[in-house]
C-alpha cells in the first residue's frame, strides 16, 4: 500500500537451476556422451626385452624367495 492505496506489480520468481535435470537430459539426449559407464577399448601389444643379466638376477631372486 501506498497513501491507502494497494499498488499491484508483477513478481518475478527465480529459481537455481537443476543440475540432476541437466544431468538427466544430457544423458536421454546424447547417451553416447553422457552416460555414466564409458567402454574403452584396449587394442595393442607391450613388448618386454630383458638383458641376460637381468633374467639371472630375476630367477637368482626367485629361487633364493622360494
């Protein structure tokens, strides 16, 4: 009220945004992108080259261990 008289304005509410919504509708629109378990695949072969010296002391330390 202003002077006995009611003034009417317009209320503009905000609200903070909904990062679970966001969430939910990244995942239901880019899958591929946003789902939770990402499948990787692992393609390749590691070589491992060891000098004679080493493999001695390699199997020295396993025979003496067991």
């Amino acid at each position: 009220m202003f002077a006995g008289e009611i003034i009417r304005t317009d209320l503009i509410k905000h609200y903070p945004p909904d990062t679970a919504a966001g969430t939910m509708w990244l995942k239901n629109r880019q899958g591929k992108y946003w789902r939770d378990k990402q499948e990787i695949e692992n393609s390749g072969s590691i070589a491992v080259t060891v000098s004679k010296e080493v493999a001695k002391e390699i199997s020295k330390a396993l025979e003496d261990k067991y």
